[in-house]
C-alpha cells in the first residue's frame, strides 16, 4: 500500500469513527444496543471493511463498543458525558437556537462546498429528495429537512458541527415543526424547496462562499417566517450605574 493510500484510508477510518462517535454520544445508539452490521454500515459511509473495522477497533479500545463473540458490536456507556442543552421551553429559546445555527450552519455548509465527495453529496441528495416529495404533496417534512441539515454537517468532514447538530436536535426539531406550520398555513414550501435546491446546487459545485450566504438566508427567512418578522427583544436589562 502506497503511503497516499495508507493515509487517505487513515483518512476514512477517522471520518467514520467520528460519525460512530457522535451517534453513541448523542443517543442514536443507546447503551447495550447492537451496532448495525458491518456490511451495512460499509454501504452507509461508503468505505470498505478494512477502513470500517479501523473505526471499530478504535472505538473499543476507548471502551465505547465492546463485541460480542458472534454476535457483533454493542455500545457502552461513553466514559464522558456528551454536550448537553436544556430544554426548548419559550419562543426565546427558539430565536436563540436559530441564532447559534446561524454561526455555526455557515461555516458548515462553506466547509462542506470544499471537503464533500460523492458519498456525501449523496446523502444530502437524498434528504432533498424528500423534500421534494413532500412538497409536491403539499406538506412538510422536518425529519427530511433536519436530515438535509446534518447531511451538510456531515459533509464539512468535521465531527464537531455534526457532535453539536445532533446535541440540538430535539431544539432544532421544535423551530422546524413550528416553521412547518407556518408554512402550511401561510405559504412558502415552493420557496423553502428552491432555497435547499440552491444550497445543494452551491456545496455540489464547490462555491464556498455561495453556500454560506445561501445558508445564512435560508435560516434568517426560516426564522423570519416563524416569528412573522417580528423578532423578541433579547438584551438583558440593565440598570445604569452612576459614577
């Protein structure tokens, strides 16, 4: 094995471990629960066995998965607890939530426009997909929109804007179901679609700087569509002091 294949295999290896890292972290894969199966898996990332079980075996000796002689890979408890974030409980919260997606949604789908490669373009085409479908049926869909946005995480190569998207799903989610809402009510899926098709079409074609601007409209019109342009007043009060 050449030395640029040993490192483009290493390469992989971390990518899938990360991915794997953060389901079990966030609770995609709860403790005791049996990993899917090795050819499964390789399909879903697109890498080979060898490059998958390297992201295995790295997880067991962190003591995250331990196998079961037989009978496949099993999680455990991880040593560290993951990120956490209170719950969504008023419309504040919600407003916050689309703020810190605005900072860290951007540079993602910027990253994404310069590391993605098919199989990542794929997935996020497929989230697209059933959009699509959706919105020809005249609804909404905030898993498919939710997976389009961790598609994007996903594709910048970068465990830690996927780690913290899937931390804040159950928020995400909330904001989305809301938007959903509004635009079943209100109008606005024809435009939703476009914006997503735009930013699919920015990050396919390598445009960095189009798919940051495009990420950071589409949020601020989704949020503008919530909150009917009327954003809360956040600053926190102050009493002025003399002197």
């Amino acid at each position: 094995m050449t030395n640029q294949n040993a490192r483009r295999r290493t390469t992989l290896s971390d990518s899938v471990y990360h991915s794997l890292f953060a389901r079990i972290s966030n609770g995609d894969y709860q403790v005791n629960q049996k990993l899917p199966p090795e050819a499964v898996l390789s399909q879903e990332f697109g890498v080979s066995r060898p490059v998958l079980r390297a992201a295995l075996e790295r997880l067991r000796e962190e003591g995250l998965i331990h196998s079961r002689q037989g009978a496949g890979s099993y999680v455990r408890a991880p040593a560290s607890a993951p990120v956490g974030f209170s719950p969504v409980e008023t419309l504040a919260d919600i407003q916050r939530c689309y703020e810190f997606r605005l900072t860290i949604e951007t540079q993602a789908a910027a990253l994404a426009a310069h590391r993605r490669d098919e199989t990542a373009l794929a997935g996020i085409a497929q989230a697209l997909d059933l959009m699509r479908a959706a919105t020809g049926s005249h609804q909404h869909r905030e898993d498919a929109d939710f997976a389009f946005h961790l598609a994007i995480a996903q594709a910048s190569n970068n465990q830690y804007f996927e780690a913290t998207f899937r931390a804040l799903r159950e928020h995400i989610n909330v904001g989305m179901r809301l938007h959903g809402v509004s635009l079943m009510t209100g109008g606005g899926l024809e435009e939703t679609l476009a914006e997503h098709n735009g930013l699919f079409d920015a990050i396919s074609t390598g445009d960095g700087g189009a798919a940051c601007e495009l990420m950071r409209a589409h949020l601020e019109h989704s949020r503008d569509r919530l909150f009917g342009g009327g954003l809360l007043d956040l600053r926190m009060s102050r009493h002025s002091a003399a002197g």
